[in-house]
C-alpha cells in the first residue's frame, strides 16, 4: 500500500478512536455506517434501551466484516450480563442469529458469546433446543462424509475445507452445549449426540464431550469409561480432574 494511504488509514483511526460517541450516532452507524468505524462505535454502545436498539446490534453479528462481527459480540456478551437488558435478545431471530454467531470462522465471536451466555441462565435454557437441533443436524453432515467412497480419507484429511469447517462449527456447539442446563433436557438426544462425539477422529472433539459427560447428573458408565481410557491425554483429563 502506498505510504501516504498509510498515512491516512493511521490518522483516520486515530480519529475515531478518540471521537466521542452520541448514541444516536452509534444507532445510526449500526444501521448504515462505516465499516471502519462501526466497530469503535459498537464498543463505545453503554445501553440498549428498547427491542429495536437491539435489534440493530444483532443485525451486525453476522453476514458483516469481521471486526464488526468481533464487537457486536463483546457487546452483546457485555448485555446478556444485564438482566434489564438481556431480554431483548430472547426472541426466535436473535437466538438462531446467536446461535450462528457462536459457530463463527472467527473464534472470538462464538467465545465472546459463549461469555455472556453462561451468565444469562433465561438465554440458555431458551437457546438449548436450538443449540441441540443444530448439534445433532452437524452430526448428520459429518456422516454423510462417511457414507461415500474413501470415507475414512476424507475423515482424516485434515486439508479437507468442508469437513474442517463443520468440524469447526460442532466444537464451538459443543462448547455452548457445556454452559447450558442440558440436564432438564431430553436426554435422549444428548444420548445420540454424546455416543458419536465420544468416537470421533477429531481429539478436541472427544475432549468436549468428555467435558460435558464431566458435568451430567447421570453419567452413562459406557461412556465415561470410554472416554477414561481414551488415549489422548486432554480427553482423559476432563473426567480426572
């Protein structure tokens, strides 16, 4: 890039960094901003004060520049802390927006609302249904990758994009899954769940299972002494520890 562009990048940055925020402005740039400014403007946010604030933040947790999507999650962590605020996030379209955010490419965003998840315990249990579907639909696209020629190539071929990035979104899932009060649930499905996690290829993926088996009210003794004997070092010591 051209030194004087540099230049001009660094002082506009410098600007909206010390730019003191009105919160109609913030409303106003969530809506339709500037994509390099919006992320200043979204963590300088104090207060939600109706559905339709909100509805502008979560607006910009997907589908938007990373950067954006980074810090509408820290904030909207920040707000699920708030127990005035939180409801406004209990809705059909901001849970599955949630819910998209946690199984983002970018890391920060599904661990900054994992963040605010386990502190906001109305989200989890609204959120668990949800989370549980798309855990077990996931799982129905890993085997596909099975029922095909060559399937334990593909399994293991780590340079395989389309697995790794649906391996990618069932970590992060099963990460969420842990801050949940998944023992009210039909344990049925977190049966159907934990018996195909438990013998996945992938060891992060077996260590949160062995994560969640730590924290259930009855622990099926067929998995716990699977998972007790695995042979990576990480997945055993979730259920010693």
């Amino acid at each position: 890039m051209d030194e004087s562009l540099i230049n001009i990048a660094i002082e506009r940055a410098l600007e909206i960094i010390q730019k003191p925020y009105e919160k109609n402005e913030i409303l106003s740039l969530l809506e339709n901003g500037d994509e390099f400014e919006k992320p200043v403007a979204i963590m300088a946010l104090e207060n939600l004060c109706n559905k339709n604030e909100a509805d502008l933040l979560i607006n910009n947790l997907t589908g938007c520049d990373g950067r954006i999507r980074e810090a509408s999650a820290l904030k909207i962590s920040e707000f699920l802390k708030n127990s005035e605020i939180a409801p406004y996030f209990f809705d059909e379209r901001s849970l599955e927006t949630i819910l998209n955010g946690i199984m983002d490419i970018n890391p920060n965003v599904g661990r900054a609302l994992i963040d605010g998840i386990k502190e906001c315990q109305p989200l989890q249990k609204l959120i668990l249904p949800k989370l549980i579907d798309r855990i077990l639909n996931i799982i129905e696209k890993l085997k596909a990758l099975s029922d095909t020629p060559y399937a334990d190539n593909k399994l293991k071929n780590t340079k395989n994009h389309a697995k790794n990035k649906i391996v990618f979104n069932l970590y992060w899932a099963l990460e969420a899954l842990y801050y949940t009060d998944f023992n009210n649930f039909t344990q049925e499905k977190l049966l159907d769940i934990l018996n195909f996690t438990s013998g996945y290829i992938d060891y992060t993926i077996r260590e949160k299972t062995a994560k969640i088996l730590s924290k259930m009210n009855e622990q099926p003794s067929d998995l716990l002494q699977k998972l007790k004997n695995d042979k990576n070092f990480y997945v055993k010591n979730q259920l010693l520890c």
